[in-house]
C-alpha cells in the first residue's frame, strides 16, 4: 500500500513539473554571440512587444546573412499561431515582422534603412 501511494505521488509530481516545463518559453542565446551583441535581450525584448503585444513563446539569437539578431516567436494575444519578430542585435531595429504559423502563412515584412 506504501509503495502504491510513493508510485502515486511520484507520477503527480512529475506530470505536475511536465506541465510547468511546457510553458516556460524556450531560449537559444549563446554566449558567445551575446558578447558581440550591442542590444541587450531584454531591451530586444521589449522593441518586439512593443510591436506585437503579446506573450514571448521562445528567444533565439541567430547571425542570419552576416545580421546578428534576435528572434522571438510571439503568441499574440487572442489569436491563434505565433508572430516572429527579428530584432536588429546590433542597432535594436525591427528586421522583419512574420504572422502566422498555419499552413496559410501570411508574411509582412518590413525593412529599416
């Protein structure tokens, strides 16, 4: 019966953690890449919600095409599919903005001079 209950116990905390895991927003920041960036993750942060309002699913520094910039993928508030929003890493500007997940990917893109 102890061993029942230990069992028991153990499986809740564990789908418990599980659960708590799933919504913590995934982060791909090297530190190697961090120590050339001149915009901090935070302040990348807050350009990209301030463009899309909403809640930060993952965080990813990248060098794309010689850019070094952050990548935030964005659940909009009240909608269904994620934004991804690249943030210049070096200047702060917004690189691109990209809707929608769903096979009917609609992109917006927008360049800074």
């Amino acid at each position: 019966m102890r061993l029942l209950t230990s069992l028991t116990v153990a499986a809740a905390v564990s789908c418990a953690a599980g659960s708590l895991a799933a919504q913590e927003p995934t982060r791909n920041v090297p530190d190697s890449l961090v120590a050339k960036a001149k915009i901090s993750e935070d302040s990348a942060r807050a350009i990209a919600l301030k463009r899309v309002p909403g809640t930060v699913q993952s965080t990813e520094l990248e060098r794309a095409r010689t850019r070094l910039m952050y990548d935030f993928k964005i659940q909009r508030n009240g909608r269904k599919g994620t934004t991804e929003v690249e943030v210049n890493a070096m200047t702060g500007r917004i690189i691109a903005v990209k809707a929608g997940t769903s096979t009917k990917a609609r992109s917006t893109t927008r360049r800074s001079s």
